[in-house]
C-alpha cells in the first residue's frame, strides 16, 4: 500500500527510513505544541482549545502535503505569524482574536487563489531576494524581544524604553539555563534539542516549585471555545485589510522559500524535470484556511522538515508519520498546560537566532538593496509590528531604487506592494 501510495523504490527509501524521518522531524517541530498555546492565549484565546486546534491543524496540513503533494515536509502553524496575530493584531491595533481568525481566514483564500492562478509564482519571482530575507530576519528579531520579555530578562523602562530585569529570580535564570541546553544540545546535533530544552526547564520549575505538575496523559479537552468562532465579517472592516495584506506576503515568502528550500535539499526539484511543488504548494495554501477553522494562526511549511530529509525522508509517507504523531499529542494537553512561560521563552529566542543568519543574504555593498533590508528588521521590533517593518522595508525600496536611477530593477509586484503600503498609512492608519 505505501509503495503505491508514495513510491518509495522510485525515491529510494523504505518504510523504515521514512518512518525514522518522520520521527525526526516531529521531535525538532513539536515545540510548537507547546509555544503556539503560550503565544495565542495572551488575547484571550481557551489555551487548551488552542492545543487541540494546534495539534489538529499540524495533523491535518502535514496529512494534505502526504497525501496530495508527496513531500516530506511537516506542516504547523508557523512562528512569527503566531506573534503577528497576537501582539500586533490583537494586543497592539486592539482587534479581537476572532476578527483576526477571519483575517487568516481570508489571507487563506486569496493565497489559494493566487497559487492555483499562478500570481504566487510572478510575485516570489518580482520580491527582491534582500527584501525576502529582511522579513525572515526582521520576524527574528521580533520574536527574540518576545521572548526576552517574557523570561523577565528585558523589562519596561520609564527612562530608556527597555532595560534589563532581575536575574537574581527564579525565571529569568531557568529561561537562560534553557538556552543553554538548547543552544549546546542542538550544536551537539542531538534530535529534538529545543523540545528537550523546553521540558528541562519545565521539570527544573516543578522541583523548585515555581508551577505546577499537572499531569501528562488525558483525553484530549474540547476544541469548541475557538471552532468555527472567526469573525470574517469583522476581518473585512478597513482597519484589518493591511493586517490581510501582511499574512499573505509573509505567508507567501516563509512558505515558498522553505518548500523549495527543503525539497532542494531532498533532490525533488531538479533542472529540465517536472516536480511537484505545483501540489505542495496548493497543499500549504489549503492549510492555512483549515487551520484558521479550528482556531489558529497561519499553518505553514517548516523548515525544521530538513531533519528528516537529512535522515533519508524523500516521500510523503514522512510527512504522514509526523501527521499520526501530532494526532497522538493530543493525549498530553496536561504536559502542555504545565509548561510555564519561562519555559517556551528560550526556545522563542533559539528560533529567533536562527531566522537571523539570512542576514548573510543580504548584499550590503549595494546601499539601495541593504538600507531597506535593515530598515524592513529593525522596524518590526522596535515598532513591535510585522506589518510595519514590511512597509518601511518595501516603500524604502522603491524610493532608493527610484532616486538613485535604478528604476528599472524595481518589479511591478514590488511597486504594488510598497502603493498598498502606502495607501495604508495614509487612510488606514491606526
């Protein structure tokens, strides 16, 4: 049945293989059941509702990329894209989490259309490659504030913005010990090593008390304090279409680029070949609309998926395996529901550090591609805004290149990204 399914003697794997990729793969992505909860429930959102609706929308999006495209790439609501939601959409413009729902829900819809008409592809192409890998360092960036903020080590201050906290207290100290085990765990190459990290500091809080055990197996709690609860109409008010506009540009980059980027790697996607990237691609789309039913942020591709490539993963039947596995997470919502917030936060800052090495993509020797990419990162965390570091990052590139005689270079998708830009902070602002 699976080699019909897959067909593993064509790819030149074996059940076996595949069955150790998909392991692979599920152990350095599964933190996500533990941090998307942590990162949704700051609006409001039932935390363990949010687990069920993480588990199942990882379950069902890396089930469709099995089954439709044959890849082995694990899918699950994606970092970055969590935090949009929460602290700028929610927290920062003051929606509310359903009417953000109904914006990943809508974002979902136009990205289908956009693969299935192949718009998709004419835009990755038109993005310039500097802008592409500002977003993924500027959403590094972002994330590692989060993350500092909430292990307690960068705190609020009156007289400089920020300052740093306490690391006399118990959390703050337990969050850089779990850096630690991550940071030296995963440069040992050991498997899962910010999964292990997350629940090292977790165990070290109950022994010294800080939170408390909860338990580990359960049935699984409801899903229905966010099933179906999306706000499409409230998504469509004008405040909201910017917010619509920025999910389908980040879903479109951070998607694309680890979908090619791992089947490259995977030896899918040759010259003068005919691949299926066609199919993940409408897979990755599809997803984000699923997920947005159950009650979460985008599902997008992870790039974590190049453990298991690594470990011989080259079908679908990988990306199965990994699907069945957050099925069976279901069963340890108590486990998620223990784990303190200190104890996601390092894994929020390893992640972070690793998003930052595109920078080496940028070219800096060309003022006009590195000024906007510099801006595009600075600009989310220090406005605490996704949103805001894309538009600096793209209006900034269409004036430099405009000014400076290098019109040309300017792609019309670039010029319609930075006008919508445009348009927003003139008549949307907030």
């Amino acid at each position: 049945m699976f080699e019909r399914l897959f067909k593993l003697s064509e790819h030149n794997t074996t059940v076996r293989t595949e069955l150790v990729a998909g392991l692979t793969t599920f152990l350095t992505m599964s933190y996500i059941i533990f941090v998307n909860p942590d990162i949704l429930s700051t609006t409001g959102m039932d935390r363990d509702s949010i687990f069920v609706a993480t588990c199942i929308a990882a379950a069902l999006g890396s089930a469709v990329m099995a089954l439709v495209a044959n890849w082995p790439i694990g899918m699950a609501p994606g970092m970055g894209l969590n935090a949009f939601f929460a602290f700028t959409v929610v927290a920062a413009l003051g929606f509310t989490w359903q009417q953000a729902l109904g914006a990943v829900f809508i974002s979902g819809l136009i990205f289908v259309f956009l693969t299935v008409t192949g718009i998709r592809s004419w835009l990755i192409q038109g993005i310039p490659h500097s802008l592409r890998s500002a977003i993924a360092t500027g959403i590094g960036l972002f994330l590692g504030i989060i993350a500092l903020k909430n292990a307690g080590v960068v705190v609020d201050n009156p007289a400089t913005l920020v300052g740093l906290g306490s690391l006399k207290e118990t959390g703050p100290l337990l969050a850089i010990f779990g850096f630690f085990v991550i940071a030296v765990l995963d440069a040992l190459r050991v498997k899962g090593a910010i999964l292990i990290g997350i629940l090292a500091v977790t165990v070290l809080s109950w022994v010294t008390g800080v939170s408390q055990f909860q338990g580990v197996v359960s049935m699984p709690p409801s899903m229905a304090p966010t099933f179906l609860q999306l706000d499409i109409v409230g998504a469509l008010h004008g405040g909201l279409i910017h917010v619509i506009l920025v999910f389908v540009l980040v879903e479109v980059f951070d998607a694309t680029g680890t979908l090619i980027g791992v089947a490259k790697r995977a030896n899918l996607i040759q010259e003068g070949k005919r691949s299926r990237l066609g199919r993940a691609l409408l897979a990755d789309s599809t997803a984000i609309v699923a997920g947005s039913l159950m009650g979460t942020s985008s599902t997008t591709a992870y790039v974590e998926s190049a453990s298991g490539v690594q470990a011989g993963g080259r079908t679908g039947l990988t990306a199965l395996v990994i699907a069945v596995l957050f099925l069976a997470s279901l069963f340890i919502s108590p486990l998620a529901g223990s784990v303190p917030t200190y104890a996601t936060a390092p894994a929020l800052l390893y992640v972070a550090g690793l998003m930052m090495r595109e920078l080496t993509e940028v070219d800096w020797e060309d003022l006009t591609e590195a000024a906007p990419a510099a801006l595009t990162a600075l600009a989310m965390p220090f406005t605490y805004s996704i949103a805001n570091g894309l538009a600096f990052g793209f209006i900034s590139y269409v004036v430099l290149k405009t000014f400076t005689g290098k019109w040309r270079a300017v792609h019309p998708a670039t010029l319609i990204v930075a006008v919508l830009f445009v348009i927003r902070f003139a008549f949307f602002a907030e």
